[in-house]
C-alpha cells in the first residue's frame, strides 16, 4: 500500500472536466447519486508510479468561486474546509482552449487560495481548426503553475498530466492577484482583525451568497461584522476584483496565446443558425423528442419482452428442479419476479439516458434551454427546467437533482415539485401492461391505438407538470433573485467512452438502488402472501374439500380453489379486503388494492406485486399478462381489468406520487419535509379523485 | 433609452461601456460581460428573449430583462 493523494477536478462546465476524469480513472469509479449523499460526485482512483495513488473528484463545473447555484457551492464548500477528507492536496483546473480567457478566472481564484494548483489545457486537437497557438512555457512562467497540454480526444497528454500531479510538491503557492489591492483600507482593517486569515479566504466567505453547510467557517465567524458594507458596495468590490483578475489574465496570455482567425473554421454559427431558429430550432426539437419517445417504447420492447419470458421459464424452472418447499417457493414465486421486475427496466433507462447525454455532450441541450425559456417562464419554470422535466422521463431522482443549476430559488423550487409529475420509466410498465389489456389493438391513421394512448399519458404528464407549475407559481410568495445566464458551448461529436460510462452509471445505480427496494418488497409480499392467521387459512384445505365434496372436482381445480381461498385469508389478503371499500369505486379489487400499497415504494412495484400475487397458488406458465386478463371483477362481474377500470388505473398512476425515493430525494433537496409532504398529499388525492370520475363516468 | 444591450439587434456589434447595475449578476461579469469588451447579437428568441450574445469570444444566452440594464455604443450596423 502507497500513499494516496487527494485531486480535485475543477473547472467551467463543459471543459472535459468529466472527460478528464474518465481518461486518469477508467472504470475506477464510482457516482454516488441516491438518497443518501446529497452531492453527486464522481470519485475514482489513479495508479500512478512508485506505488503512489491519486484519489480524484470531478467536482461540478463552476465558473468562479462566487457560488450563484447549489452546485457550484459544493466546490467552495470543498475548498474552504481544510479538514474535510477530500480537501485536494493539488487542484487541476481543466480549461478549454478556445475559451481559455474566461476558463482562466478561477484559475487566478483556487490559486489565490494559495492551493497547490496545475492547469490542464484540454481540447488541443480544435487548436488547428481555430487557429490558436501556444507558448507552454512562457504561459507557465506567467501563470506561475504546470501546465499540461491535453486532448482527451486524441488521448493525447494524460500521461504528462500524470507526471504533474505526482510532481504536486513541486508547485507555486503564489497568488495571482494581492487581494487588497481591490480596496485597501477596507482590507486593511480586514487583516488588522484577522491577522492569521488568508485574506481572500475572508473575502469568500463575507460576500457568498449561498448558505454553507458546516465548513471550518466558525472561526470566521465573526467576519459577520465585516458585512456592513452595504450589498451595492461589496458588489462594486466584486466587480473591481473581476476586472483585476481579467487584467492578470489578459496580460499573462498576451505573448503566449495567440489566434490567427482566417484560420478559424465556424461550424457554430452555421449550425445554430438552424437549430436555434424560430421555427427549424422547434421543429427539431420537437422531432429528437419523438425519436426519443420511440426509442423507449418500440426499440426497448424486444428486449423487454424476452426478460420477461425468460423471467417466466426460469421461475417455472426453479419450481421443477428443486424439492418443493418454503424455501423453493420463496425463490419460484418471490425472488425471481422480483428481480424480473428489476431487470425488465434495463433497456429502457439505458435508451433514455443514452439519448440525454448525447444531447448533453453535444452541446445541443444549451440550445433547448435558449429556446424554451420564454415559454418556460410563463409557468414559473426557467429554459434550464427543461433538461430536468427531460431527464423526469427517464426517473425523478437525477432529474430533481438536475435542477441544481437553476440559480433561482423560487425557478428551481417549482421545478422540483413538479417534475414527478412527467411520465418516469416506473411508471411505463405499469402503462404498458395495462394499454395492452384494454386499449384494443386497432389503428387510427397509420398509428396504432395503443402507441396512441401511451404518447397521450405521455402528454397527459407533461401538461400535469406544466398546469401545476403555472398554479404554483401564482400561489408561492417566495422572493428570490431570478437570472438566467446560459452559457451556449460550441458542437461537439459526443466521446464514445463518455457516453458510455453515463448509461452504464446510471443503469447500474438504479438496478442497485431502485432494485434493492423492489426486491426486499417482493419478498415481503411473498411472506405476507403465504402466510395467514388464523384457522381460515391453516385449514384452508379441509374446508374448501368440503365446500366442494358434493361437486366432483378434479384434483387440478381443487388445488386452484384452496389456493385461492388461502390467498384470500393470508395477512395480505385480509389487508386487502380490509382497503377494499375505498378502492372499489374506483373499479379495482383488493388484489389492485395491495398491488397500489406497495407500489408506493416505487411504482414499477405494481407489475411485481400482481406477478407475486398471482404466481402465489397457480402453477401453469403464464404470463403476467395472461393471469391478469382472466381476473374477474367480484363486484360487477366481467373482466376485472376493463376499459373504465383500465383508464381509471392509469390516470391514478399518471398522478399519484408514488415513489418514496422521490420523497427522499426532494427532502434533501429542499430540505425541509414540508415539499415532499405536500407532493405527496396533493398529488395522490388528485389521483385518486381523477380516478374516481373516471371511472364513475366510463362503467 | 437607447444604448442598452437590449436594443441591439441581430448581427450588431457594440462596445460594452458600463454594467454597473444591480441588477447585473456577478457570474454575467466573470464570464466576461466587462466594460471595453464588445458584445455582439447571435441569435434571439421568439420575442427578442433570451438573447444569445458572443461577448469577447464568450457565447452566452441571457434574458432580455438583464440585457436592459447594460449599456453599450453600438460601433456597427449590422
Ligand atoms: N474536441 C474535443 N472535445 C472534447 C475533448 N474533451 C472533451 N471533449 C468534449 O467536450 C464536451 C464536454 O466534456 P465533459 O467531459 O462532459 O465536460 P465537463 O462538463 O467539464 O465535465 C463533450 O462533448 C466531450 O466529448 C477533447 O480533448 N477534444
Ligand atoms: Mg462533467
């Protein structure tokens, strides 16, 4: 075992920071993204020489240590806090050649923290195709720092880079800017107070505008006093201390950054031209939504359909191979359709993220963001509201975390309480199922009925998102300082192993996060369905032998009878029944009942529950589907699952919040239970009285 | 009110001559939106809004209401 340091990654959004990382990681990495870690950060280890090892975070992209957004306030957070275990024992700043200026600002900031600091300058393979050249040296010498010169495309440089991290010792501490330059008296009777503080520190800490978590910011506290500044005046400051960083920069590129723009090649404006135009910009985004939507449902489908028969013979498998048993049973009829209704969701979450972060690589989402916030705004949300409701399609939870860049509060408080609103992939086998039990088969101008209903659910979510945000943003008093400040970056072919290493991420996060809980629900389900209390159930043989004595049965047909009775009289079908009058109007019985209970845990748990609930006693190889369409409503007669009670069902589903991980994660997010309690009342009461009309109007 | 940001139209160059306003975020600033540097109008939305500017090499989309407050010279015609 080596020693092992600390590198942060920071940098503007969209200079190869995550790029970067994959190059000096690989597959060393890990994303922590579920409830429990609020950050989304990317960690992963480099192997360098002697037996030396980096310990690397990609930190979110910020354009300055002057936090306008939750995101880029995890990175001040980080670098104020010496004692937190990440502090970086180097920083690397990631620049993007073509915009090097502007990526240079907080280069100047991190290093006036007097933070061991190196820069990389990625994206050397478009220096040709701008015209750029450099002089590494003499930028070395002005900015006082290493530099390495990188292009995670052409996999060039990383290996310099490498050499530089180990060599952190080595690196400048000098600060690029004397902070009380900007105003000296002021800073004068700054450091009087606080002899011992770095003075920029100070400065950091007295005009964030962000709230901090615990940072070692108490023993600044005091700083509080230095406030009395008026606002407009530390702004002033502020604005002073910018122009002074732009000054250092502009003169420290002067000799070794040069650009011969006849040589520039311009993709952008001939590609923006189209894509963000008034009607072509529409009209195409419009269009990469449907082939979106396509993708989930058709493409996703052959997939789909072979884990589920295969889920279907592997149970049925288990049941023929092993001795029957408690223990056979638990995995035939619990743990295998759990994990069936797990692993049923894969082809769709990686088609779903696959198309997002090739919208995000490519620049292209900027783009929407320009286009829609106009729209946007007239319900309260911003043009940045768009890639979470996007990402809401896909699941909740990396969409509300989506929402960190918004930097109004109000903007982004909207956001998060309607996303769960739009049509996650939970919800699509739900939908999926039940459209194909009792919306018919026909077509309707060369589009099938059924495709038609889910585009409609579809719609039905994003008009339910939007509605309540307009609702929303009438209602909340909140002030808050709204901007929109967009940065458009130019068009770039996504990077394979980028896109790739997202898919792959965010899939597994959810077979391992969302999984878990279904499959400790399934086999929950299983218990409470197997057992029962009471004497119903322990002699439920004796007695359905005779109730039927009279009446002949076969062998086969008995059986079917004290399965079902004993269901019926298992802890879960008691619960069932007892729930029973609440749901009945809606046109669902006890067995829908239980399936809506635990599906509240997430959604996806619906199709499961009925697959345990019905696998539970019959032992033919049928699919869910089949089990389902024979059900019989005990009330009314007739199908269980037709077209009222199928509509009313998903309609309940269209709004319900049912996912206690969305719950989790707007807790955290806004942190305060107040938001995720009212999601939760006000959805699922909506739900459910849409519901009841519903049905009540179509029976 | 003339000079602002808010009146160029698409194509137009300007020179940047003050964004001392309040209602200037600070993040607008370290992008690069600074008095001296010229801004030019790429692209608008339906409505004039968002407009999407190259300030200084810097591509960037802002609203039409931050627009209002920085003033420029306009310095050609587009
Ligand atoms: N041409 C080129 N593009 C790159 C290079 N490195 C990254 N990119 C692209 O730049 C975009 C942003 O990269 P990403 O790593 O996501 O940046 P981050 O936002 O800083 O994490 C993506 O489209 C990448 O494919 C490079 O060396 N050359
Ligand atoms: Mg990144």
């Amino acid at each position: 075992m080596g020693k092992q340091i600390n590198v942060a990654l920071i940098g503007n959004p969209n200079t190869g920071k995550t790029s970067v990382f994959n190059a000096l990681t690989g597959l060393n990495q890990k994303v922590g993204n579920y409830p429990g870690i609020t950050v989304e950060k990317k960690e992963g280890v480099c192997k360098l020489s002697r037996g030396l090892k980096a310990h690397i975070i990609d930190l979110p992209g910020t354009y300055s240590l002057n936090a306008s957004s939750l995101d880029e306030s995890v990175v001040i957070e980080l670098l104020l806090n010496k004692n937190d275990k990440d502090f970086p024992d180097v920083a690397v700043v990631v620049s993007d050649v073509e915009n090097l200026k502007r990526n240079l600002l907080i280069f100047t900031q991190i290093k006036d923290l007097e933070i061991p600091t190196l820069l990389v300058i990625n994206m050397a393979d478009r220096m040709a195709y701008k015209g750029i050249s450099l002089n590494i040296p003499n930028l070395e010498e002005q900015l006082n720092t290493k530099i390495a010169l990188v292009s995670t495309r052409k996999k060039q440089g990383i290996d310099e880079l490498k050499q530089l991290i180990e060599g952190y010792k080595d690196l400048s501490t000098q600060p690029c800017l004397d902070t009380s330059e900007i105003d000296k008296d002021y800073f004068s009777s700054l450091h009087k107070a606080f002899p011992n503080q770095l003075l920029y520190k100070l400065w950091l800490v007295i005009t964030q505008d962000v709230n901090f978590g615990k940072t070692d910011r108490n023993e600044i506290d005091a700083v509080a006093n230095f406030k009395t500044k008026n606002k407009a005046d530390l702004k002033r400051l502020q604005q002073k201390e910018t122009i002074k960083r732009y000054q250092f920069i502009n003169n420290a590129l002067k000799k070794g950054h040069t650009i011969d723009t006849s040589k520039a090649k311009d993709l952008r404006s001939k590609l923006d031209r189209v894509l963000t135009h008034k009607i072509w910009g529409y009209a195409i985004f419009f269009f990469i939504l449907l082939l979106m939507f396509q993708a989930i449902y058709d493409w996703s489908g052959i997939p789909m359909d072979f884990i589920d028969e295969t889920f279907a013979s592997l149970s049925e498998w288990t049941k023929n191979q092993l001795p029957s048993g408690a223990f056979t049973d638990l995995l035939a009829e619990g743990i295998i359709p759990g994990l069936g209704g797990i692993v049923i969701f894969i082809p769709q979450i990686a088609f779903l993220f696959l198309f997002i972060s090739v919208l995000e690589e490519s620049g292209y989402m900027s783009r929407v963001v320009f286009l829609m916030d106009r729209v946007m705004r007239r319900f309260g949300l911003s043009g940045k509201s768009v890639v979470p409701l996007i990402s809401g399609t896909a699941c909740a939870i990396p969409a509300v975390m989506a929402t960190r860049n918004i930097e109004s509060w109000k903007e982004r408080l909207i956001t998060i309480l309607v996303t769960p609103f739009t049509t996650c992939s939970a919800r699509l086998p739900v939908y999926l199922i039940i459209i194909s039990l009792v919306i018919p088969e026909g077509h309707f101008l060369g589009l099938g009925y059924q495709a038609l209903t889910l585009m409609l659910l579809y719609l039905l979510g994003f008009g339910a998102a939007v509605g309540s945000a307009y609702i929303l943003n009438k209602i909340l008093k909140i002030r808050s300082k709204s901007f929109f400040v967009v940065e458009m970056p130019n068009y770039k072919l996504p990077l394979f192993k980028n896109v790739a290493l997202t898919v792959v991420e965010k899939t597994k996060s959810f077979v391992f996060g969302a999984g878990k809980i279904i499959l400790a629900i399934s086999i929950i389900l299983w218990f409470l369905a197997s057992y029962g209390p009471g004497d119903d159930f322990n002699n439920a043989e004796e007695i359905i032998t005779t109730k039927y004595a009279s009446q002949n049965l076969s062998e086969d047909e008995l059986q079917q009878h004290v399965a079902s009775f004993k269901l019926e009289n298992s802890f879960i079908g008691i619960t069932g029944r007892a729930i029973e009058p609440m749901i009945s109007p809606l046109g669902y019985d006890w067995k829908i009942g239980i399936a809506i209970v635990s599906s509240f845990a997430a959604r996806e748990v619906f199709v499961g529950t009925l697959a345990t609930i019905y696998s539970v006693g019959s032992d033919d190889e049928a699919t869910i589907k089949n089990r389902m369409a024979a059900e019989i409503n005990p009330i009314l007669g007739g199908p269980l699952f037709n077209f009222a009670s199928g509509i009313s069902l998903l309609l309940f589903y269209a709004f319900a919040m049912q996912c206690m991980s969305t719950l989790a994660i707007v807790k955290k997010e806004t942190n305060s239970w107040k938001w995720p309690v009212m999601q939760l009342v006000i959805m699922s009461s909506f739900a459910y009285i849409v519901a009841l009309m519903a049905f009540q109007f179509l029976k | 009110m003339e000079n602002t940001l808010a009146h160029l139209k698409r194509g137009e160059i300007a020179l940047i001559t003050d964004v001392s306003s309040i209602h200037i975020p600070l993040k607008l600033l370290e992008m690069g939106c600074l008095p001296g540097n010229t801004v030019q109008l790429v692209q608008v939305a339906p409505f004039q809004d968002p407009m999407y500017l190259n300030i200084n090499g810097s591509h960037l989309a802002i609203r039409k209401e931050t627009a209002m407050h920085i003033l420029i010279e306009k310095v050609s015609h587009g």
